[in-house]
C-alpha cells in the first residue's frame, strides 16, 4: 500500500491530510455515506480502491470547491461504488 491514508495530497505537513480531514467531517455530519467515497477532481474519478498504489494529483493550494453529491446521484452515475459518497473537488489547474 502506497499510503494509511489514501486520500493524502502532494503536500507536505499536515496539509497532506487536508482532503482527508475533510472527508472525515463530511462522513460525520452525513454529508456523504462513508469515510472512502469516489473523488472527482475536475472531472476524473479516484475511487478508494484506485488509491492503493497513487497519490492524488493534488494540492491543497489548488483546490477551489469541494462539494458532495446525493448518495442517489452518485449511484446512477458510478453504480455500486458510488455508495460510498462521491465528493466534486473543482480545481484552479483546469482553468489555465
């Protein structure tokens, strides 16, 4: 396993667990169903499952939105790995 936490970003610090801590707040208040959802950042999916072996191609800095989808939605869109939650992180790299 490349990482304990699968969801760690490029940076350095505690900044590299800012998606995580994120994450982890949205589960709690259920804002999304689990603590592993698909992340799309700008418009491709990294399912928890796909993270075993890669960082994410991201920064903290380079983050603008994070926004969680309907546990419905996500299904329909990634069929039964979409129950875990689906989390639309839109980033300041596509707009260049």
């Amino acid at each position: 396993m490349y990482s304990q936490n699968r969801y760690e970003l490029k940076d350095e610090g505690t900044e590299k667990i800012y998606l995580s801590d994120t994450i982890a707040k949205l589960a709690t208040v259920n804002k999304i169903a689990t603590n592993q959802p698909i992340v799309v950042i700008d418009g491709i999916p990294f399912r928890f499952q796909d993270l075993e072996k890669e960082k994410l191609p991201l920064s903290k800095n380079e983050i603008i939105s994070i926004i969680p989808i309907d546990k419905q939605k996500g299904i329909n869109i990634f069929g039964s790995f979409g129950e875990a939650g689906v989390l639309i992180v839109t980033t300041n790299k596509k707009q260049k």
